[in-house]
C-alpha cells in the first residue's frame, strides 16, 4: 500500500516509463520527437504548447469497488483497511503534423498494451511502496458522448485521446502500523469454581 503520494506516484511513473522507453528510431524510422508528461485540467486549458507530446489527464478516480475495506493480505487490521481506487486516464496526442500525432500515440498505445503491469521497481518511491505491490493499466472503453463532455469542459479543442485505467492503487490509512485500540469497557464473570 502507497500513501498520499500514490495517486500522483502512478501516473508520473507511466510517464516516465513511456519517456525512458521511448525510441530514436523505429523500424529502420526516425521517430518524432516527443515529450511525456501528467497535465492537470489548469494546464489543458493554457494555450497549447508547441512540439510533439502525450499528455497524461487524470480526469477521474473511483472506489475500486473489488477492494472495499480490503487489508493486507497476511496483516491483521482493526477497523477500515487501506483505500482502493481506480485512476482514469485520458492519454492525449498534441502533435504538430498528423504523422507525428499518430506515430507518438499509437507507439504509447502499443508500450501500456505490451507492459501493462507496475511493479514496485518501476513506481516512483515518494509513496513508500511495498515490495510486493503492482498497478495493473487496463485499456478503458470511453463512450463518445463521456469523450466529448470532457473536451467540452476543457478549453482546447477535442484531440486524438484514448482511455486508460490504472488499477488497483491501495492507500493506507493513517494507522497504518496499527496500535491496537482503547479499551474502554471490560466484563467480569464471577461464579462458583469447578471441582
């Protein structure tokens, strides 16, 4: 289980993932150069910026509904486990000719659909990871109507944008080393001794 920094620590880490691995050249091709970065809504709603890049747009988390009031496996718990959530993604391609828009994005598209797993190795350590924990990138199926309501809410224009699904990501609580709680009440039987 992660701490606060969790949310945050995903998508930077499929950012940089995708910005570690992505090619010179490709086939006997020069790639287009492009960058890889989170972008919050403030920053989609800017002028968009020149050059070849894939955004990463957190546009929303959800209770991961499999891993309710769930603990870790093995670790006793009292009271509410860690908090699961599901982060969706809009991957977005701003590109300055259409081949290096499709080029960019459909090489990220191919990246998260052969390494669909983080593991604790590749997941920034700002959210204290345990050494056993995976994030598993699910594509996600976006209707067009949801699509359009989130560029509609945006102020650039509607962009080539695929979306995606970072599960499970476990917040732990606060308590996380678990002091056993108060006791505050007890009860005594008294009784006549067997013999």
């Amino acid at each position: 289980m992660a701490n606060v920094f969790g949310v945050h620590s995903v998508g930077s880490s499929i950012a940089t993932f995708l910005r570690n691995t992505y090619p010179q050249a490709l086939a006997g091709r020069a790639m287009p150069a492009c960058e890889f970065a989170l972008a919050s809504a403030g920053q989609l709603a800017g002028e968009p910026e020149e050059g070849n890049r894939v955004t990463l747009f957190l546009y929303r988390i959800a209770i991961n509904e499999h891993g309710r009031q769930r603990g870790r496996p093995g670790v006793p718990t009292e009271g509410a486990g860690g908090l699961g959530l599901d982060l969706h993604y809009l991957m977005t391609a701003w590109g300055m000719t259409p081949q290096d828009e499709q080029v960019a994005l459909t090489w990220a598209l191919r990246q998260l659909h052969q390494y669909p797993v983080l593991d604790a190795s590749s997941l920034s350590p700002e959210a204290g990871w345990a050494a056993d924990e995976v994030i598993q990138i699910v594509p996600s199926e976006l209707s067009t109507e949801d699509m359009m309501r989130i560029w509609d809410a945006l102020t650039p224009s509607y962009r080539l944008s695929v979306s995606w699904v970072a599960r499970l990501v476990r917040i732990d609580p606060d308590d996380a080393g678990g002091s056993a709680r108060p006791v505050v009440a007890g009860r005594f039987a008294f009784g006549e001794e067997a013999r």
